[in-house]
C-alpha cells in the first residue's frame, strides 16, 4: 500500500531562465504567467503544481514551444544537460510501509524528509491492522500452516502446536503490540517501550513529507519502473501524471 497526497510543484520560472543561460537565450523563451488556455500536451500548471481547470486565485503559469522542445532536447542529452530538472521542486506527502522506505532512502541526494516519529510516538494510538500494508498476505485457511515455535501448553506433557496463516502472525503481532502499549501508557517502563519498537513489522506504515526535484524523479521512474513491489509502480504512474512529466520519463505525451 502506498498513498500520495497534497502534491505541490514549484519552480518553473527559474528552471526555464536557467535553462536559456547558457546560450544566452532569454529572448527566445515563450513560457510565462498569466495564459489562460493551453496547446501543448497539459493545461497550465497552477502555482500550486496542479493540473487541469485551476481557481481564479492561482496564477498560471504555461511552458511554451520553444522552452518545451529545448527541455526535451536537453532530457535526452541526460543529467548533465538536464540541469533545469534539479530546479524544478515538488513537494509530497506519501503514507508507505517501512520496507518501502528503506528502498526509498537510496535517494538521498536532492531530497529532504520530514517524518512521523515511531520513537516518540509509537505509543500514541491503539494499533490497528489498517495501520500495516497487509494486501499480499495468505489469509484463506488452506493457506495455514503449524507453527512450532508458538505451542499452547495447556497440558505440559501434550504442547499443541499452533495452526495459523500469515494475516494470523500479523493479527498476533498487533494484539501483542497493544498490550505492550498499554503497559507502557500505565507505567511508563522503558522495557515495554523496547516491545513495541524491536517488534514492530517493516509492513507498518509511516507518513513522510518529502521534497524532491524532478531530476530525482527521472532517476525513480527509470530505476524502479519494473521493480517488484507494487508500491514502486504506484509511484512511477503518478510521475506519469505530473505537469510535462515527458521531461522526466522522456516519452512525449500519447506518442510512443
């Protein structure tokens, strides 16, 4: 499970008089505030990064054909050409599992994060199963198995081996999570706190804010478009839904 929200993308302006510096072009370029219609591949791109029919009070703000053919150009000449990518800032909320972000954490170049605190707050509300990315578990009852290491000794000659499918081990896991909290919220135990930290599933899910460039965007979508988890082929169809992602991904709109 991965969800994105609250997407804000700024920059444009800069990005493009950035862009022309080299050649010392300014004079060519035709992008600017104020359009009211678009004839490119998007409608205008709000001040505010969205997309499609925007409210009087965001300024509009469309990229032209001449500053449009130069950025593509300049997409396929890669990286180094492609520095107005680095201008070009997006700011995002993403809800993702723990093991999501570790993979996420290879970009550290060119981001910044600000997140939900399991250490300071893991005690502040009940757990829950909704709080986990739990999509993928076996949950039907031929997908249950014994489990050696869980016996119920209701009698200390006979120990019973526990018959439970992976969703259960989850259920399990959060039931003990919660009287750990519990404990904790009555007594302040710094050894119940240590439960629930060294306990807690890679598939619980954490809120970041991140801010990122459209450059590090490229580097996703080209490194994890194929990849297999499903959360990474979230976040490459929603690059594909941004302003002039054609920079980023380097396919012109509805042309293969």
């Amino acid at each position: 499970m991965l969800k994105i929200e609250n997407v804000q993308i700024a920059g444009w302006g800069a990005a493009i008089r950035g862009m022309r510096n080299p050649k010392n072009s300014w004079e060519r370029s035709d992008s600017g505030f104020g359009c009211e219609t678009s004839d490119l591949h998007h409608c205008c791109v709000c001040e505010d990064g969205h997309t499609g029919s925007c409210p009087e009070a965001f300024t509009k703000y469309k990229i032209g054909p001449n500053d449009h053919n130069l950025m593509m150009n300049l997409a396929k000449g890669g990286p180094v050409h492609a520095k107005y990518r680095r201008m070009i800032t997006v700011y995002v909320d993403i809800t993702a599992p723990l093991y999501w972000w570790k993979e996420f954490d290879t970009y550290k170049v060119g981001t910044v994060a600000n997140s939900c605190s399991t250490m300071h707050k893991i005690a502040d509300k009940e757990f829950t199963l909704d709080d986990f990315s739990y999509e993928h578990l076996n949950c039907e009852p031929h997908h249950r198995d014994w489990i050696e290491s869980a016996t119920v000794d209701e009698d200390i000659t006979s120990p019973h081996k526990v018959w439970m499918t992976p969703l259960d081990i989850l259920r399990c896991t959060i039931e003990m999570l919660n009287a750990y909290r519990e404990s904790y919220l009555e007594t302040k135990d710094k050894q119940d706190w240590w439960q629930m930290i060294q306990l807690l599933p890679s598939s619980y899910n954490q809120k970041r804010t991140i801010c990122m460039n459209y450059e590090v965007l490229h580097h996703i979508y080209h490194d994890r478009r194929n990849h297999k988890l499903d959360e990474w082929h979230v976040v490459c169809d929603w690059i594909e839904t941004l302003p002039y992602s054609e920079v980023i991904i380097q396919k012109v709109v509805g042309i293969e």
